[in-house]
C-alpha cells in the first residue's frame, strides 16, 4: 500500500461507523492480495499497468478515469471524494457538476509540482495546472496532509477557506515495536514506497558504496519510475549488497523495518517538493527504528524535531557517514535502548486513525450541506 492508499482506508474506516460507503477502484497488480475494508463495498476495475505492476503515464490514468466517468454517473451518492492524479479529480469534478453533488478531492500532494520536477515540457504542465485548478476551484473542499502542501493548493488556485488541513500519519496499530523483525542474513537499510525522481533514492546507493569496509545491505520495497536505474546503479556500484524486494503488503513492510538499522526517506531539495513530508519517516518511528533522511530542510525538521534519527543533506558522503553512526548506533543497543521513545513520539504526533477521522468530518459536513440544498 501507498501512503495514498493508508489515507483513503483510514478515512473509510472513520467513515463506516455511520455512512454507507462504496468504493470505486482498480484490480490489483498481478499476483498482489488486498483485503478490503469490513463494512464497505468495494467496486475494483480493470486498469492499464506497466511491466513492474504500476499505473503510470496519463493513458493508464485514463482507462480507469473515462470508465469512471460513467460508473459515478449512474451511481447514487451524496458526497464523491476523489483522489489524485487531477485526470481522476477532473471526471469526479465534471460528474459532481452534472449531477449538483458535493465534490471533496484528497490530493496528498500538489501533482503539477510534481511534474515540474521531472522537467517535463512546459505544455504539459501548463495544462495540468489548469486540471488541478479546475477541480481546486470545483470541490466543496480539499484535504491537505500538511500546512505547506495546504499553501501550495492555495496558490495554484485553490480557495484558501475550503483548503482543509487534515495532517498526515501512519496505522500505528500496523506499525509498532511490537511486529515481529524481519530476518536477514546481515545487517540491512530498508527504503519502502514509491521510488521517484523527486526522491532519488540512488544517493542511497552511492552512500552504501563508500562503505565497503562495512557488512550491510539495502533492501527496496515498492516500485516507482527510477526503480529500473536504481537496479542498474546497484549491479554496477555495490553488486549483490541491493535486494528489490517489490510490492509487500502493510504487515511485511512493518516487519522490514522494525528488523533494519534503520529507514531510509530522501526528498530531492530545490525541485519543487520541499514542502513533503514524508509518511515513511511516520512508518519507521511508529515501528521504533531510526530515520535515515537525506534531503529538503522540512522533511528533515521533523526528524530533527522528534529525536527520530539522522537527517542529512542530500549528499553521498553525508549519508554515508550516517549510516556509519547509525550501525555503530544498532551494534551498541542505542537504537533498541530508544525504541520506545521513537513509537511513543508516533503515537502522539502521527496517528492515521486521527487524520481519518478529521477528514471524514469533512465529508460529512460536505454530506449535511448537500442534503441541505436540496430541500
């Protein structure tokens, strides 16, 4: 699962304990398992995926969006909330219009900054500025996981007093000391999710090569557009020291990281995404391993903030010379000496039972004010 994925099911779940909800989504990837929520019904559809399993590129977008279309046309509902990318928040926006039923869009991020940030052409942004725009501008009201992501949906045309900030986390009762720890045969850095360009997590890579004295590995778990010439770059650098371990599901990941030395997140400063804050920083603290984190001053705040780990930045030699901290960390039982001092900060700060709940307020709201209109 995504940290999209862990936003919209806790929302479901807050939800469920007094709405009727029905959720339209895709198959799964081949040879994956996702158990669905209790309580709700689950529509999945066909969608076009790429070789490693995952919907990327605005065609695969489409053969789920334009089917979309049509299956909330004819649907009955008070309230559609929408997740991104803006093509799927466009048909809920257009439906919602057509049929005068509140739209509330859950973007998690702000996507054109992300597609800034790949440098692609200037058309294609210019155009799905003004998607996202649109369905700013449509929706009753968006969620922000943050108060910066909040300013940015602001400023790319969202009407700041529907601008929701409803705070990001992580399923602490899947994520916890208590999970059992993965085993592997030396010690290993874990990375988990989406492996992107705004991310780059080969500067993991290249850290890890600087620690040829050193017995340790890094494992990979998820899937992303560089994931490909980061398999390159580890068979050419550090051959045999870096394991793609795909798609796991939330219990797996857990484990990975409650047995790492610690967890590594990266945020690329400088190319439009310094605002994220990552949920793989929430994952491990709420596991009670360490962050590594190499990147954007924000990101690294709240490592810093929350005594979570080492943040660095967004250099090799840096990041190596944590890792070097942070085994010596792991070998002398620092890091299980303070293992409850990392879950008890997630506990307080980072619980996604809490962000569901605060957005399913907002969907309700949404809900009351539509009933209203039409008396």
């Amino acid at each position: 699962m995504t940290a999209a994925s862990f936003r919209m099911d806790a929302l479901v779940r807050a939800l469920a304990s007094d709405t009727d909800v029905t959720i339209l989504t895709t198959r799964p990837p081949r040879g994956s398992v996702i158990a669905d929520p209790v309580g709700v019904k689950v529509r999945r559809a066909r969608v076009l995926r790429d070789r490693s399993g995952a919907i990327r590129g605005y065609v695969p977008y489409l053969s789920f969006d334009i089917p979309l279309f049509f299956r909330l046309l004819v649907r009955r509902t008070d309230v559609i909330v929408a997740e991104a990318p803006p093509t799927t928040g466009l048909f809920a926006a257009v439906v919602a219009m057509l049929t005068r039923r509140p739209l509330v869009y859950y973007p998690g991020d702000v996507w054109t900054d992300a597609v800034a940030s790949m440098a692609a052409p200037a058309p294609v942004i210019a155009v799905m500025r003004t998607v996202e725009r649109f369905v700013l501008r449509r929706a009753v009201a968006a969620l922000a996981v943050s108060s910066e992501v909040a300013e940015r949906l602001a400023a790319i045309g969202g009407r700041p007093e529907r601008v929701v900030t409803v705070g990001n986390g992580i399923d602490t009762g899947v994520f916890s000391p208590e999970v059992p720890a993965a085993s592997a045969v030396r010690p290993y850095f874990v990375y988990t999710g989406t492996m992107s360009e705004w991310q780059q997590p080969d500067v993991f890579i290249r850290a890890l090569a600087e620690l040829s004295d050193v017995e340790v590995d890094i494992r990979f778990f998820g899937q992303g557009a560089v994931e490909a010439d980061l398999k390159a770059l580890a068979d050419r650098l550090v051959p045999g020291r870096v394991h793609f371990g795909g798609l796991v599901g939330p219990g797996e990941s857990a484990s990975w990281i409650r047995g790492s030395v610690a967890a590594l997140v990266s945020i690329v400063p400088g190319i439009g995404y310094d605002f994220a804050r990552p949920t793989k920083t929430y994952a491990a603290a709420a596991v009670g391993s360490p962050v590594l984190f190499a990147g954007a001053d924000i990101g690294g705040e709240v490592v810093r903030a929350g005594g979570l780990g080492e943040s660095v930045d967004f250099d090799a030699h840096e990041v190596a010379a944590a890792m070097r901290r942070l085994l010596a960390a792991w070998a002398d039982g620092s890091t299980e000496r303070a293992r409850s001092d990392r879950a008890a900060w997630a506990l307080a700060n980072a619980s996604l039972s809490t962000v569901g709940e605060r957005a399913a307020r907002v969907v309700r709201g949404a809900r009351r004010g539509s009933r209203r209109a039409d008396k």
